[in-house]
C-alpha cells in the first residue's frame, strides 16, 4: 500500500515521496484505503490522527515523539489535502498541502 501512495504522490504532485524514516517503526493504513483516502501513520498516531487545521495547535501541545503521519486524506468538497505530520525528540511538523477538492483540482 505504500508503493501505491508513492506512485500517486510522484505522479500527481511531481516531486520524489518524502523520505519515511525507520524509527517510527512500520507504517499502517489508518482508515479503509480508496481514491480520496490513501493515510498510513505509526503506532502512536493511529489513536489520534491529527488531520484538520483546527487541530494543529492541540497536535503541537499534544502529540507524543514516535507520532508519525503520511498520505492523502480529505473528508469535505474542498477539505482534500496531502499530510506529512512527524514529531522526533526534536522536531514537531505538521505539514498540509491543500490538493484537490471543488475549488482546487489536482493539476492545479
């Protein structure tokens, strides 16, 4: 499943998949893949998946070392986005790049 996130990514976004570092152990779907939704987390963010920009504040207060998030995710007409959300023990990044959705088509 992460080999088919890759080919999207790099096939729609035009840039090489970001690198997913091993110390947050294997990655796992964190809802049912389809078209809109291909989201793979670590351990820690499967409990908590910080997706929205009302929950950015709460993810820099809140979200443990090991959190780790990748993929495309959207739940509304212009709510689709790609996420790469990762907190070591000296970063924390929640990174959201709006893709898709009524407003924004992909080739855009």
């Amino acid at each position: 499943m992460i080999s088919r996130l890759k080919e999207i990514f790099q096939k729609d976004i035009g840039m090489p998949f970001p690198i997913i570092p091993e110390t947050f152990g294997k990655l796992v779907p964190l809802f049912k893949p389809h078209a809109k939704c291909l989201l793979f987390g670590s351990k820690v963010a499967v409990g908590n998946p910080y997706l929205v920009q009302a929950s950015i504040s709460e993810f820099l207060e809140n979200a443990p070392v090991g959190y780790f998030l990748i993929g495309f995710w959207g739940h509304g007409t212009n709510s689709y986005a790609f996420y790469y959300s990762r907190v070591d023990s000296m970063s924390k990044i929640f990174f959201r790049l709006g893709y898709g959705g009524a407003d924004l088509p992909p080739e855009n």
